[in-house]
C-alpha cells in the first residue's frame, strides 16, 4: 500500500478542509511543533481504511476524532497496491452526545461504482486488499518507534508482554479450543461410525452364491421362453376369436334393441298447436308495452334535463360551502400574527448586535499584554483584564433564539400570503358559480322538477324491463314452433338413420308414409331380436370354452415362472427379464454392502487417529512451557531478520544477539566486541532499534499467518535524541530503505531531520484548524 492523496475535514486539528498529495513523496517528512497535528495525518489515514486510531481507548467510538465545534469528521484516502489505485472514505456525523459513521465506501479507480460500502463492509474488504488487520497493521506499517528502543534495553518480562501484544499469543489459545473441539467431534464421528458398523447386515459367502444361483437359473430358462410363450398366444389367439364372434352377436342384438321409434310421434301435432297461440299471445303483450314506453317518453320530453337540474343544485352547494370556506380563512388575525412575530424579531437581532459588539472587545482583550500598543488608540497598554464578565455560551443562546424567530416571522408572512392567495381563488370561483345560476329556477322548484323526471324514468325502466320479458317469451315461442316443424321434417331422417344402424341385418325400405313405415320397421325389428337372441345363446358357450382353455395354458406359464422364483405381473418376457436384472443388482447390492462396511470400517479408523492427533495437539498447547518456547521461536526470528537490514544498513558494521532473553550488540568493526545495549550512542541505538522494528514488519505474516505487501513504512518520531552526526546517519538509512523499493514517512518535530528529506510537509496549528504546507529540497 502506497498513499497517494489525502482529504480530511472536521478530522482532529483539521477543522476546515484540507489535501495532502503525496504524488511522488518515495521519502517525506512530517515536521511541526509539538501537538501541531502531524500525527493526527497518520491516524486519518488509518481512519479511513479501519474506522479506529490507536489513540482511541474503544475502538467501536468515531466521537472523538471530530474536531471541537464541528458536527462532522470527513476522510477521503487514495492509495495504490501495485498497480491499481484505491479511494476510501467515510463521513462521521454527531449523534446525540456520540456520533456514527453514516457513510463509508471503497472505490476501484476514481468515480467507480463501490466495491464495499458500510463501516464494517469497508473494514472488511480494507483487510482482504492490503492482508493486513488492523492490528497488525498499526503495528507492520505504522511502526512502533518508540516502544522497539525501549525493546533493547527491557527487562525480559516486558519484553515477552510487547511480543504477546504484537504476536496476538491468544490465537494459540484458540488453537487449543478448536482442537479439543476436533477431539470430540472426531470421537462422536467414530462412535457413530462404530454404531452404523454393528447395525448393518453383512451378507456371508454362501448368500452371495445362493442368489448366483438363482440368477443362472433364470438365465437359461430365458431360451426355453419363446415356445412357451407361443403357446400361450396361440391360445389366446382361438379364445379371442370366440369371444369377438360372441361380441359381434351382441352388438347387432344391441343395435336392433335401440332402433326405436320417437316418443313424441303420436303427440306432435298438438304441440304445434300450441305453440301458435303463445306467438299470437305474446306479439299482443309486447303491443302494450311499447305504447306506454311511448307516452312515458312524451312527458319527459316536457321537463327539463336531469344533468342540467343536477349541475345547478350542486353550483348553490359549491357556493354555500365556499362562502364558509373563505370566512375560516380569518385573514385579520394572520395579519395581526405578522405583525407581532416581526417585533420579537426586531427586538432579539438589536439584543444580538449587541452581544456582538462586546464579544468583539472580548476578543480583541485576549490578544493583548501589558506593554503592548493598543490597535485602537495606538497607546501602551498598561494592564489587560482578565475576566470581562463575557459570556461566548450567552452569544450562541442568544444566536439560535434570534434565528428561531427569523423562522417564525417568515413562516407568518408566508401564511398570511398563502391564506390570500386562497381567498382571491374563493372569490374568483364564487363569481364564476354566481354566472353560472343566473337563469337557474329557485331551489323549491329544481328539487320538484327533478323528483318529476326521476319518478317518469323509473316509470320507463319498468316499463323496459315488462317490453323486454314480452319480447323474450315470444323469442322463446317462435323456438319451439321451430323445433317442431324441424322435428316433423326430420321424421323421415331418423327412420333412415335407425335403419343404416342395422343395415347388415338386411331390413325393409320404407314407403312415403313415414308413420306407416316406422311400424313396419318396429315389427320386422322385433322378430330380428328374437333370431339373434337364439344365435349369442350358442356363441357365448364357445366363447367361455376357449376362454377356459386359454386360461388353463396361461396358469401352466405362471407355475412355470414361480418356480423360477418369478412373480408374474406383466409379460412372461419382461418378468423374467426383471428377474435376471433382480438377481444381478441383487448381488451388486451385497457386494457394495461387503464394501460399504470395509469403508466405514477405514472411516472409523482414521476418525479415531484424528481424535487422538487433537487430543494431543489440546494437551501440548495446554502445557505451561508451550508458550515460552513460542516466545523464543519469534524472538530468533525477530532477530534473524534484524541482522539482515543491520548488516545492509552498516555495511555489515554490527550485528544482534539474545543471549537468554537479553540483546547484546557485536561490533564487527572493533574485533568483534560484544556491546550492551545500554552502552550504545543514539545513532546506533536508533539503527538497532529501526531494524528491530524493520524486521517486525517483514517477518509479522510469517509469526501471524496473514499475506501482505508492506510497501509503505511511517516512524512516528523518536528522533528527538539523536545528536547532528547521528541525523546524518538516520537520513542515509531512510534513503536506503527508500531504494529498496518502499514509500517511507517519517513524523518528527525535530528541524535538523526535517531538513535533509526531500519532501517536507510542514504543519502549523492555528487559532481555528491546523495547515499543512508541502516544501521541496
């Protein structure tokens, strides 16, 4: 992670909005009097990608990060990792006596699309790009300074505190749970395992070969099949055609049994008759109705319209009600109110202007000192006061009341605006409706002339719905007419379709009287009946013979499969196909179940191994010694990796030993002494210190199981003792670890160090918000 740019507003000493570009800053300085706001740059930048700062005691409170007197903290960072550029930001807003973060998101290039937003969702994704916590990360990348120098010269118990705080030693911790945890889930998987065992039915050797058995059986019998089946068929054969000459028989005798004549043949011509006169009837009523729909329709045509009556009884309601709506309006008293909340604003803006004035003379006091010339008259001042009796908390008070009143003074003009506005619309409306009913009839004689027209069309409507039954019955009258004459013709039709029906039975041809004709058929039909009544007699005996013969050949196949072990339920082939595919997964079946035990029988073996393997894994991280020898694993890394950058930062000058649990020095340059750390200048002290810290950073995802790219490093001070030879020195390393390819900030009060970085940011407190001006060697 490298910084490119920086916004923070509301932020700590950053009251007012400022930018910090760091575009080509390798090695930069933070440089600043004491509480200036240099390390409030780093902590914004930590803000923005994790919501916390080490400084604050709760990590979960945003509240403190506001400045005094602002309602609101804004941080916008823009960093790269590798190759792509990042921009996170979030916005904390006063709640309350607390605050909230209200808004939070991370872009992939500037004016993207998020690709997380929300506090913890930011955080989260913050981790999963850089590979760091946010521990580790003010620990990797925000590096210790301060807490590694006194890291040389520590008692070992100290020490061993600082490295449980840098290491997270609690995870081990939670090693041990999780693997006590393993242990006794692996040992409930392994009795379940053992219990799944003793249930399940391992089939023997001998069962096994009992169903090969079977199976060869019913495979050669699928050769022996074919000439049983054809003698079955064949049977079948010679009962189905008994049965299909005994069903012929049958049909014909049904054919002969429904041929008969109509029901209504003797009845049809009085049908007829009477469904003349219901046509004669109804064209009489319908006569009626249609006369006095007609005189009805002549009366309404004297009166008015309904809708025009209608329109003029709702114009006098509209006017009633708008006559009532413009006195509600009460626009006197909305002047008064006008009136009246100007006052109270008049009179508080004097108050205020005074107020004013005095905290002017307030202010101009406090800038001054006995001694100093006075801005006013130009005279020396000989003694300043130091209490006026002025009261800031009185000027915001009196401040917020004079605005509430200019609210309400405004809101009552607006009213009274709004509320003529509405009156001007009521009296324009009231002309128009009073236009509107200038030739309008008084209201007795509009509700007489309108229950008038509504009693003549409800007259109407019945008078309709009688006309429309009359047409109806007649409709239905002239139908059944109809039917009947098509009944009548079709006669003759139906004759022929009943003799078609019983065609191959050879009957008589009717003559052109169809009545006469219909009797002959009738008679001729029923001796018919008679004939083949006798004849199915005869069939149906043949039928059930060569049925039962069939049925004796199909019960020998039957007997013939179960005695394979076959249960007939569909065709011979299939069933003994069936079979053959029974046996087969009969047998897989067992051998999978001879499988499926010895694989339970695995399953339960390395369940069991597991079990133990956690168990001893809990009991060795219980031991007390576990920790210790953990320790001293991360401090020879600690001070492997130091050695590296001291020797590169020295030319191989020193180098670092612990020696039980204590650091000593080695001078390689003085026939190798052995040096105390106590005994060191500030310059060397610094670059042992800085390799300590050096080395943490790089070897922290190893000791921590995370991944990362710590491309960046800031030293927030600890310069402040070292002497001008020492700087010198201090400067060289800095370049040196800039050209190993990392981005390197330093935060330092100290001139003589800010000096010699390339690019200084100088930082300035003012009476309101701190500034920060970028200075180039």
């Amino acid at each position: 992670m490298r910084p490119r740019r920086l916004t923070m507003e509301g932020f700590l000493a950053y009251r007012d909005r400022i930018e910090v570009d760091f575009t080509d800053a390798d090695l930069f300085v933070l440089s600043g009097t004491t509480g200036a706001g240099k390390s409030s740059v780093i902590d914004a930048m930590t803000f923005a990608l994790y919501g916390s700062i080490p400084r604050l005691d709760d990590r979960r409170a945003v509240a403190p990060v506001i400045s005094a007197r602002s309602d609101r903290a804004r941080v916008a960072f823009e960093f790269s990792v590798g190759d792509e550029v990042y921009t996170v930001a979030r916005l904390v807003e006063r709640r309350g006596r607390g605050a909230t973060t209200t808004e939070a998101r991370l872009e992939r290039g500037a004016g993207a699309e998020p690709i997380a937003a929300g506090a913890d969702e930011v955080s989260t994704e913050v981790v999963r790009l850089l590979g760091l916590t946010y521990d580790h990360f003010t620990k990797a990348v925000v590096l210790p300074q301060g807490a590694f120098a006194d890291f040389l010269t520590d008692k070992p118990r100290d020490r061993q505190a600082l490295l449980r705080a840098l290491l997270d030693i609690e995870l081990f911790e939670q090693v041990m749970q999780l693997a006590n945890l393993k242990a006794r889930t692996s040992e409930g998987k392994a009795q379940a395992l053992a219990e799944s065992l003793a249930k399940l039915e391992v089939p023997s050797v001998e069962q096994i070969e009992q169903v090969r058995q079977r199976l060869d059986a019913a495979a050669a019998a699928v050769d022996e099949l074919p000439t049983r089946v054809e003698a079955v068929r064949e049977a079948e054969s010679l009962a189905s055609a008994a049965m299909a000459g005994r069903d012929a028989a049958g049909e014909a005798l049904a054919g002969l049994q429904t041929a008969i004549p109509p029901a209504n043949l003797a009845t049809l011509d009085q049908d007829r008759a009477a469904a003349m006169k219901c046509i004669d009837d109804g064209l009489a009523k319908l006569a009626s109705n249609e006369a006095e729909v007609a005189a009805i329709d002549r009366a309404l045509g004297l009166q008015p319209e309904r809708a025009r009556l209608q329109a003029w009884l709702s114009h006098r309601e509209q006017l009633e009600r708008l006559t009532a709506q413009r006195t509600s309006l009460d626009l006197p008293g909305l002047a008064g109110r006008v009136e009246t909340t100007a006052t109270d604003r008049d009179r508080g803006r004097a108050e205020l202007d005074r107020l004013r004035f005095e905290n002017a003379a307030h202010e101009l006091r406090l800038g001054l000192e006995a001694g100093d010339e006075c801005p006013v008259c130009h005279g020396v001042i000989g003694a300043v006061a130091t209490d006026d009796g002025f009261s800031i908390e009185a000027l915001e008070r009196l401040s917020a009341e004079v605005a509430g009143l200019e609210t309400t003074a405004a809101e009552a003009r607006d009213r009274l605006k709004e509320a003529e506005g509405e009156a001007k619309q009521i009296d324009d409306r009231g002309r128009e409706i009073a236009e509107s009913l200038s030739d309008a009839p008084d209201v007795g004689a509009l509700v007489a002339s309108l229950a008038e027209v509504d009693r003549l069309q409800a007259a109407r409507a019945e008078a309709e719905v009688a006309m429309e039954s009359a047409r109806r019955q007649l409709v239905e009258a002239r139908e059944v007419a109809a039917g009947l004459d098509r009944e009548a013709s079709s006669l003759r039709e139906s004759l022929l379709a009943a003799r078609d029906r019983v065609s191959a039975e050879s009957p008589p041809i009717p003559g052109e009287d169809v009545v006469l004709g219909w009797r002959d058929f009738d008679s001729w039909r029923e001796e018919r009946i008679r004939e083949r009544s006798a004849q199915l007699e005869v069939l149906k005996g043949a039928a059930e013979h060569a049925r039962e013969a069939a049925e004796t050949v199909a019960r020998g196949m039957e007997e013939w499969l179960r005695s394979l072990g076959v249960d007939p339920t569909g065709s011979p082939e299939t069933d003994l196909a069936l079979e053959v595919e029974k046996r087969r997964v009969e047998i897989a079946e067992l051998e999978r179940t001879l499988a499926y035990a010895d694989e339970l029988s695995r399953e339960l073996e390395a369940e069991e191994s597991a079990a133990r393997v956690a168990a001893s894994l809990g009991h060795h991280l219980r031991a007390n010694n576990f920790e210790a020898w953990l320790l001293e694993e991360a401090m020879e890394t600690l001070v492997d990796g130091a050695n590296r950058l001291l020797g590169d930062l020295t030319d191989g000058a020193y180098s670092l030993l612990s020696t039980d649990s204590q650091f000593e020095v080695v001078d390689h340059r003085n026939a190798d002494l052995i040096r105390t750390t106590r005994g060191l200048s500030g310059g060397e002290t610094f670059l042992v210190a800085l390799s300590l810290s050096l080395s943490m950073a790089e070897q922290l995802a190893e000791l921590t199981g995370t991944t990362s790219r710590l491309e960046s490093v800031f030293l927030d001070e600890g310069f402040g003792s070292l002497d001008s030879e020492s700087l010198d020195l201090v400067a060289a390393v800095l370049d040196e670890l800039v050209g190993r390819g990392r981005t390197v900030g330093i935060v330092t009060h100290v001139r003589e160090l800010a000096e010699r970085i390339p690019t200084r940011f100088e930082v300035s407190k003012g009476p309101e918000t701190a500034s920060i001006t970028r200075v180039e060697a």
